[in-house]
C-alpha cells in the first residue's frame, strides 16, 4: 500500500467510518483497517497521514491512534498476535518517526511518543537495529526553534 494521496484519501473514509454512530458501518470499517494492516506499507501511510493538514484533525487523531496501537501490538514478533511487521516497513517508519515527533501536532505527538517508545525497547541499543536514532535527536537539539527542542525532548523522554 503505497503512501499515496489516493490512498490517503482512501484510508481517511475508513477511519472517519471509525466513528460513525451506526455500529455495522464503524465494524464495516474496523475490518477493512483489519486487513489493511497486513499490507505492506500501511504503517508509513498511516504515519504520513498524520501529518498532512489538509485531513480534519479527528481523521488525523484516529491516524495517530491506528498507528500507536499497530506499531504496540506488531513491531515485535508476539504469540498473541498473528502478524508482525517486516523489516522493510521498519526501516521505513524508523527513517520518518523522528521528523514525525517534531513536525506532528502537540496533540498528536503523546500517540507517536508511546510508538517511538515501543519501537526503541525493541531495536534500540539491542545489536545495533537502530544506530541512527541518538545522531537524528542530537541534530535538532541545536535548532534555535523551542518547538523544535521541546518535541526532541518528549522524543527523548520516549527513549
């Protein structure tokens, strides 16, 4: 599922359905996120969803929220669930999740946190799956912007 805006738009229709009052439209849409899971991609298309202003902010909440609870429960391989995200689609999210942290709305950034948090006890410092991370954080704590040094720190804190 390629992270384009097509599909964004796509996506977006199946999250908003997320909150429909009518409880066979909102399970109608939980099972097509069910299956879009599981394609390739879907993780980098969320991630990047939550950042495109042109979505309605509870489109790009319930992004953020899709994206937190699929990166909790299938970045690392678990008995309990049936499918774990492949390495391609890691690499992906790693390359964007920091420029994601510092660039997402305040109110969106508690949900990409608990991501990055998840993320780092997996990969981070554990045999070097992510030797990048601390030279991206470092980088941006010398950004005269406070946003900029505020979102780094959460980012850290997440660590």
């Amino acid at each position: 599922m390629e992270p384009t805006q097509a599909n964004m738009q796509h996506l977006s229709g199946f999250l908003g359905q997320t909150m429909s009052p009518d409880p066979a439209t909102r399970k109608g849409a939980e099972a097509q996120l069910t299956q879009a899971k599981v394609q390739p991609g879907y993780s980098l298309l969320l991630l990047r969803m939550i950042l495109q202003a042109e979505f309605p902010a509870e489109i790009r909440m319930q992004a953020a929220i899709q994206f937190k609870n699929l990166i909790n429960q299938h970045w690392a391989a678990s008995e309990t669930h049936d499918y774990h995200m492949s390495d391609v689609d890691k690499a992906n999210i790693k390359a964007e999740i920091v420029h994601a942290m510092l660039n997402a709305p305040e109110k969106l950034q508690p949900f990409l946190s608990e991501a990055l948090g998840t993320m780092s006890n997996a990969d981070f410092p554990l045999d070097q799956k992510w030797p990048d991370l601390i030279p991206q954080l470092m980088q941006h704590m010398d950004s005269g912007d406070p946003n900029v040094v505020q979102a780094t720190l959460r980012t850290t804190h997440a660590i």
